[in-house]
C-alpha cells in the first residue's frame, strides 16, 4: 500500500471526517472515501464502523490506526535523517504548551536554542492544559510542555521541573510583609482560586483539606493571568508557582510570600506518544529545556527574596 493511502487514512480517523481528510490531502471527499474501501477490500476486514454517525473504528481498524500512525513516524523521521545529511531543509517541531510556562523566558530560549540550531524550526502553540494533551495524541504537536505531566495509554511523560508554590498578595495586605508562612495563614482570607477541575485545583484543595484549612473563594479562573489581575487589583490572595509572578513581584504590583514547613510544588513536565518516536530535532530542543530547568527558579527566588527585603525594611 501507498504511504499516501494510509496517511489519508490515518487522517480520516483523526479527523473523524472524510472531507477534512481529503483537504489534509489535497485530494476529493470521494478520493478519500475510496482509498479507505480499497484498505478494507485489501485487507477483508471492516475498519470503520459507518453505521454509528460519526463513524467509529472497528477493533480491526483500532489496531490498523495505531499501526499505520507508527509506520508514518518512522517514515518521516526516515525522510528527515536522509535531507539532514544534506541540509537539504529545515527540521520542523511543532510544540504545545501551557501558558504558564513563562513567557519571557520562553522567548528567550527559543532564540538561543535556534541560533545554536540554524537548522531546527521550533513553532511554539500556547493552549489549555487538555488541549495540550489532545494535540499531542492526534500528533498535530511533535510534544507538548504540561502541568502535572501524566502517562496514559498513548503518552508517555518526561520531567522538566518542580516549581515551588507561594502565597500571592497585593501589596497592602497584612501578608505581604511576612518573610515566610505556613499555608495556615491563608485560613479565612478572601481567595482567588484556580477553576474546579484543573489538576491544580484539586492539589492545593487536597491540601487544604489535609490541613482543615477553609478560605472564602471570591473568583475562580482557568488561568494564572487572570488570576494575578484579581489579586493586584483587589484585597484577595491566592497560591500560584513561583517563577509565573516573577515580573509582577519585580514591578511590586504584588509580594510573594514562600510557604514554610510544609511545601507545595507544581511539577511541569513534557508529553508524547508513545508509538512516535521522537525526532533528533524534538530530542534536543527538550534536552536543551531540561538543561536550563533551574533558570526561572533562581531569577524567582531572587526576585522574591530582594522585595521582601524591600518590604520588611519599609
């Protein structure tokens, strides 16, 4: 069979759409329609299911989709190491992430990741946590960077880094001038929370629970941004990883205050399937990430530590 045939056919069924498989392609919705009977007559099984609307896949057509999508990689990354030897083209990685990844930082890794790799071409999607996830399973992203990195039955997980928790403040409020705290000292106080639902959600509640803790929830988002705008321009507080309010405690928009005893971490890690490969490009650029984990760790720490001097001197 036609590696163009299974693409299209793959495609099909990541799309759940012949028409979408057929543009993915440059080919007719009947084009695609008939490439996918010509697999099924090949093979004298039914892979798709087309009395269900949408359609679904057979137990054959499962096994067939996860066996097409593995010979697909290791074709393009065939494909890949023979121009590579030439340079003949660009190695392309297509990356997802979270938001709260920093920004800035980000920025500035990607450029010295290229200009140390001419040849590699990082394209870079900011996306919701599960959509992160999602992208990554239909491979419309080589890998995706994510919170709370787990494994399933098609990805698999690698650790990047652990980032400390803190209490996060306004400057006026009677936190603000603590060095240090127990996560006790949120008890009562009015609270900016993380959406239901979010992994991070259920974490420090876990947490709160474990130390019968209860704040008055004011706000609840689905993102740190948000969540830093409420707490600059309220009385509220709230519990956010530390590098991700680095800019705002340099600006002194807002104080940080680090947890005593017992500590909170957010653990950011990458996620990809597991029947792809990873290409030589995809390889490196985590590598590199990995290689500089403690950057934003340190800048945070040190930001943190200079206001609150700033703060009890004042």
């Amino acid at each position: 069979m036609h590696i163009k045939s299974l693409k299209i056919f793959c495609d099909v069924v990541k799309h759940r759409s012949f028409s979408k498989a057929a543009d993915a392609n440059g080919v007719s919705q009947s084009n695609a329609s008939q490439v996918v009977l010509h697999l099924e007559e090949h093979l004298g099984v039914q892979l798709l299911d087309r009395s269900r609307r949408p359609f679904v896949l057979t137990p054959e057509g499962d096994r067939y989709f996860e066996g097409c999508l593995d010979l697909l990689q290791k074709y393009d990354v065939l494909e890949e190491d023979i121009r590579s030897l030439h340079e003949a083209e660009e190695a392309r990685v297509n990356v997802a992430s979270i938001y709260s990844v920093g920004l800035a930082h980000m920025s500035q890794y990607l450029r010295d990741f290229s200009a140390q790799n001419p040849n590699c071409n990082i394209r870079l999607e900011y996306l919701h946590p599960d959509r992160v996830r999602e992208v990554v399973e239909t491979e419309q992203a080589d890998f995706g960077i994510t919170s709370y990195p787990q494994e399933s039955r098609l990805l698999a997980a690698v650790a990047w880094r652990d980032e400390p928790m803190v209490i996060v403040a306004p400057p006026t409020h009677p936190l603000a001038s603590r060095g240090r705290a127990p996560l006790e000292a949120v008890r009562g106080q009015s609270f900016v929370a993380f959406q239901q639902g979010l992994r991070i959600r259920d974490e420090i509640d876990q947490e709160f629970d474990l130390r019968g803790i209860e704040v008055v929830v004011e706000f609840e988002f689905d993102n740190i941004e948000t969540i830093k705008r409420a707490v600059e321009v309220g009385s509220s507080v709230s519990i956010l990883p530390e590098p991700t309010v680095a800019r705002e405690v340099a600006l002194g928009t807002l104080v940080a205050i680090p947890l005593s005893g017992q500590q909170l971490s957010r653990p950011l890690g990458f996620v990809y399937r597991r029947n792809r490969e990873l290409s030589g490009a995809s390889r490196r650029f985590i590598e590199y990430l990995q290689s500089h984990a403690d950057d934003e760790l340190v800048l945070a720490k040190s930001v943190s530590s200079s206001t609150n001097k700033k703060t009890v001197l004042a």
